[in-house]
C-alpha cells in the first residue's frame, strides 16, 4: 500500500525513523495491507535517509528527545494512535540517561492519548538472574522503561534479539586474519546455547507490525521475542564458512581473557563489566526459555512473512564478511 493522508487512518509516529529498528517498523507498515498514517521522528529531517522516507509519504518530524525538550515531544507525539519508542544506548553508554529518556517518550505518550504504545525492551537480567549479573545495564535501563510503561500505558514490549549485524562490532564475532580465514575468538563461541540472531533492518518491524495489528495488545499489552533463526555462535560460524567459502577457526576465550582484551581497547569498566555479563546466556539461556513459549510460536506463525535466517541475510549481503 501507500501511506495515506486520510485522517480516519491511524497515526503511527515512530521513534528514531531513521534507524535500524525504526526505519524496519515503517517499512513493515508501509507494506502493511492497512492503512496507516506516518510519521518519523529524527534528530536530521535533511539527511538522504530522511529525504527517502518523505518520498515514500512519510512525515518526517525533527525533534530532540531530551530532558528539557519534553514539549517539543508531545507536540511530535500530537494525534498518534500508537507510538514506538526505542533508545540507544550504545550511543553513550549511560544506562541512567536511557531511564530519562525512556520515560520521557512514555510520558509524551500518555499525555497525548495512545492507545498502544510499543517500546523496543530488553528482559531485565538482574532480576531474571537472580541478582547474579547485575552489571549488564543496556537491558536493565531498557527493562526499567518497560515496568515504568506498563504502569502508565497499554504497552507491548517487542525485544530485539541478536543483531546478525553485531558479529562486525564490539568485538563480538569473527576477525579476519593475515591468510584471509576467520578467527572467532569470544567466550560464547563454543556454548551450545542457542542464540536469537535476527536481520533487524529487514525483519525487526514484522513484529512490530503485528503488534500493533493485533488488538489484543491494547487492552493486555505484552512481550514478543523476536528471532529470524535460533543457532548456536558455533552454528553461526559453520553457515558463514560455507556460504562465503572461508575457514572460520574457532577459538574461545575465558571470560577473563576477554575482560582484559577489552580492557586493553581501552573501553570504560561498566562497559567491560555489561559485556562480561553476557555470561548469563551459559547459565539461563539467551531468552530465558521463553523462545519454546507456545504463545510466542503462535505470533511467530502469525507475521505476515517468514524472518530471514543467518544464511539468507549473508546471501543478501554480499560484502558482509566477504571472502578474501
């Protein structure tokens, strides 16, 4: 379909538009065989990635979501039926500014009336575990948002899984070396543990959408999980050796060793301790066994496609890890 103007369609506005999990959302409702009004928030309505959405009738809406802006948000927020609000904490690292800002798009949110509000959450590990990692703040700040939500607003909280596209950053995945193979040097890489990995760009706005689509999520709210494929780290490494047609070596580390590599990077200690905490995933499982839910095995048979799985996002990205 085409977005449409009509103002007896709903208004969708969309938190960071221009990223990867925002820019999937509108895509999947621009796709979306309803009809939606849209709009995009930014921080640059001029930039090509901007531009592109406009074009593909989009409203594109510059705002700054900080504390202090706060008017500038609701009025960005004016009209919305439904809202979708995500942080980026990776940005800058700073787990009680993500707090701040979480809220302040929930609070936006409920002062201009939505009836659903979809935030991009993470599963709170400190209390999942037991208080046994306490360290990895980008999900907990993003599990503080979640609870605050829900007590203001009907919310569903659409968890991204694994980005396929993180085995390039933070150290996570595979190196290339001088003779052209790969070593994978983590501490996960010979866990059995079954990894969420999802393409976010192309698939993350499939659940989203059907989120939003299903009422259910207005009066109730909700979680859903979201995974184009669940393998192992080591599985991972075995697909990428064949389809790129290189030798992937795999080596793990112990999480001590990996502490102090990330140490010699220089990185800043609550950084190195969240990173290190991804332990958890050896000792509860990824998703916590929530991936065997039926409820969510019900909604994953209910997205208007099928999510690309890790060999199907390495075929559609060719220079992504290419051989040498």
């Amino acid at each position: 379909m085409t977005v449409t103007t009509d103002s007896s369609a709903p208004l969708v506005v969309v938190v960071g538009a221009t990223g990867l999990q925002g820019g999937s959302v509108i895509r999947h409702l621009i796709e979306s065989d309803k009809a939606y009004r849209l709009r995009g928030l930014t921080r640059d309505a001029a930039k090509p990635v901007s531009l592109k959405l406009k074009e593909d009738g989009v409203e594109v809406v510059s705002v700054n979501i900080v504390v202090g802006n706060e008017a500038a948000v609701r009025a960005a927020f004016a009209g919305a039926e439904v809202v979708f609000g995500v942080t980026n904490f990776w940005e800058h690292f700073d787990m009680a500014r993500e707090v701040v800002d979480g809220k302040l798009i929930v609070d936006a949110a409920k002062a201009v009336g939505v009836k659903l509000f979809v935030w991009s959450g993470l599963a709170d590990i400190s209390k999942k575990t037991g208080g046994k990692y306490t360290h990895l703040i980008h999900a907990d700040g993003k599990a503080a948002v979640t609870a605050y939500a829900r007590s203001q607003l009907p919310t569903a909280d659409v968890q991204a899984g694994f980005y396929m596209t993180n085995l390039a950053n933070l150290g996570l995945g595979p190196r290339k070396i001088d003779d052209g193979s790969y070593v994978w040097d983590h501490p996960t890489v010979a866990s059995p543990t079954l990894v969420p990995y999802i393409d976010t760009a192309h698939d993350y706005g499939l659940f989203v959408r059907y989120a939003i689509e299903n009422l259910a999520f207005r009066t109730g709210g909700g979680t859903i999980y979201t995974w184009g494929e669940l393998i192992s780290h080591a599985q991972a490494a075995e697909i990428l050796a064949r389809v790129r047609g290189v030798q992937v070596k795999l080596q793990p580390l112990s999480w001590e060793q990996y502490v102090e590599g990330a140490k010699a990077q220089g990185l800043p200690q609550h950084l190195i301790d969240d990173l290190h905490d991804f332990k958890f995933t050896e000792d509860f499982g990824y998703l916590f066994g929530n991936e065997e839910d039926p409820e969510q095995l019900k909604i994953r048979e209910r997205l208007a496609r099928r999510p690309r799985t890790f060999e199907e996002f390495l075929r559609a990205h060719p220079d992504f890890f290419a051989a040498p």
